[in-house]
C-alpha cells in the first residue's frame, strides 16, 4: 500500500495534534511538509515533527508534486479558499471545522468540491470518531431509548485559556462562540436526530471577561433549537470552567436517557482528602478527544486508499455554520430566527 504523504497549513494548538498524529500515529501516512507565517512554528515542524519542507506561502506548498494531501488546521475565514485551491491542485484535503464562516462561498466550495469527486474531501468533526459518542449512536440507532424528544449540551472551555482568548478575539475573527464552538454540538445533533434545525434562540453574556462586548466576542453563550421533528435542543458554549474542560451530553427520549461526561472526568481515579471525594478532570480538548482526533485522521487515510467518501460531508459542514450564524443573529438582535 502507497505511503501517503501530507502537508499541513497552520501548527498553532489544534494543528500540531494533527501534525503529530499524521507523523507518529496514523500508520501509512508521513507528514513531509507544512505551512506557517510564524518562523517558530515551522522551526518546530522541522525540529520536532522532522518535516522535510517548510513554507510560508500555501500556493506555494500545494504545488509540492509529492504531496497526496492537506491537512487544513489554519484560522477559520482562510478555510474556503484553502479547500479550493487544493483541490484545484490535485490533493485530497482534510479541513478542520468549521469548513467556512460565509454561507454562499460555502455553497460555491460545494461545487468545487463535487467537481472533484475522485479527491477526498474530509471534514473534522472529530467527535462523531470518539467512542463514547459512537456507543450513543448506537443505543440510539437501536431504540435503546425510544424517540429522542430532548438533547442538552455544555461545551465549556477552560479558564486558563481566557487571558489569551481575549488578546485573540481583539485582532482576528473567530466566527464567533456559536461557529466556534457550539458547531460540534449542532453536528452531533444532527447526526443524532436526522433532521434540520427549525428555529434557534440564543443569548449570551461576559461576566468575567466584559472586555469581550467590544470584540463582539462572547465569554459564555446558550441557545434553545427546535428540530424539523419538535426534538427540543439546549446547547451552552463558553470559555471559563475553572474546573477545566467541560464537555457533556445527555439525550432524553420516550424510554430512557443517554448521558454522556455528565461529570467530565479525566480517568477513574478517585481521590479522597482533606478537599472530599475529588475526580480529576480533562484539562484540555486535546487531553478529552485525543484518540477521536487519532481515529479520525486514520480514516481520512483510508478513505483515500479506498477510493470512498467519509460519512461527513461539506453539506454537514455548511449545515452547521447555517445554524451556527442563525444563533449569532439571534443573540445580536434578541429575536427567534427561523430557518
């Protein structure tokens, strides 16, 4: 079986998992190029990651003849164009979510992408390849708990990112708590339910962090979804759990529930002392999700060498950026919007 070789755009937190799974992890790849504006992220993609050749220009890196693929891990508003240009060059192309913040250049992505059917195009919503989440799937699949009428889902980051957040959210464009990271939470939802989301009602509030009203960034944000089938959704974003990373899900239907992390815990350690009973607690998404993003580069690998699709499309990506705009306009105006 062909060794598949790959090049990476952008090495900040997210992108070095990926760079590192695809050089130590993913049996059949090798990582022998990547892209940075920042020297030392390319200093750390020769020394650490040993890639070959480095780039600062992404024009540039595509037209790397040995190149099979990218991997596409930079800030959310250069995905579209990225996705474009790489397929136009030949590579198949993972993309980190969220595939894009402007629906209608979504859509025109769409079209380059069917265009160029005979190259994988894989996007990472990471979550639908962690165990837990599949083992869910399953019970609901086989009716383990009947019809879902109910979905709630916390998606709290922890506080010890917040300082550098905020210097963030004041120079660059995120997409937003809901595109940023509720859109994991819409997916799953989806996946879940088999059907669209109807309307959304979303708030939010700095209460920490006040700084943010002026980047128009939020600290924390919630929001109500109707699905197409009155399945009810509640999804909580935000960015200060002092405790550390804050994921859980709980699905609600005619015969039973299905909750997943309801408490977060890192392991199944527990620890009595002076504090009470204490259960140690992920401290970052890497630390949570970190063989979903093993699984999910490993079949993206797959999925080339045979000549298929994934089960998650760019229609799911823009799907989820759909819902996840409709609940940004919705916190910005106090309306219900329809969808």
């Amino acid at each position: 079986m062909k060794r598949l070789k790959f090049g990476i755009v952008g090495l900040g937190r997210l992108g070095r998992i990926h760079g590192e799974n695809i050089a130590w992890h993913v049996p059949g790849s090798e990582l022998i190029a990547a892209c940075s504006i920042v020297p030392e992220e390319l200093d750390y993609a020769k020394e650490t990651l040993g890639v070959k050749d480095t780039y600062s220009s992404y024009v540039d890196m595509i037209k790397n003849p040995e190149l099979d693929g990218v991997v596409i891990v930079s800030p959310s508003g250069f995905h579209l164009e990225q996705i474009q240009l790489a397929l136009l060059a030949g590579k198949h192309v993972f993309c980190e979510k969220p595939i894009g913040l402007d629906v209608d250049e979504i859509k025109r992505t769409i079209t380059t992408i069917e265009q160029h059917f005979d190259q994988v195009f894989f996007l990472g919503f990471m979550r639908r390849y962690d165990a837990s989440y599949q083992y869910a799937k399953e019970l609901v699949e086989a009716g383990e708990i009947g019809d879902l009428t109910v979905v709630r889902c916390y998606g709290i980051d922890p506080s010890s990112g917040m300082e550098s957040f905020v210097k963030f959210a004041k120079r660059s464009n995120s997409g937003g708590i809901f595109a940023d990271m509720s859109i994991h939470d819409i997916d799953l939802l989806r996946w879940f339910t088999k059907t669209e989301v109807k309307r959304v009602w979303a708030l939010g509030k700095n209460a920490a962090y006040p700084e943010l009203d002026e980047a128009g960034e939020l600290e924390t944000g919630a929001a109500m979804l109707e699905m197409q089938d009155k399945t009810i959704a509640f999804l909580v974003a935000g960015r200060n759990a002092v405790h550390g990373y804050h994921v859980e899900m709980e699905l609600i239907g005619t015969k039973g529930t299905i909750s997943l992390a309801h408490h977060p815990e890192k392991n199944l350690v527990t620890i009595c002392n002076e504090h009470g009973v204490v259960r140690p607690t992920s401290q970052n998404f890497s630390e949570r999700f970190k063989q979903a993003f093993i699984d999910e580069m490993r079949a993206f690998v797959a999925c080339i060498n045979k000549g298929k699709q994934p089960e998650v499309s760019a229609n799911d990506g823009l799907q989820a950026t759909i819902v996840a705009e409709a609940c940004r306009k919705s916190w910005q105006t106090g309306e219900l919007i329809n969808l």
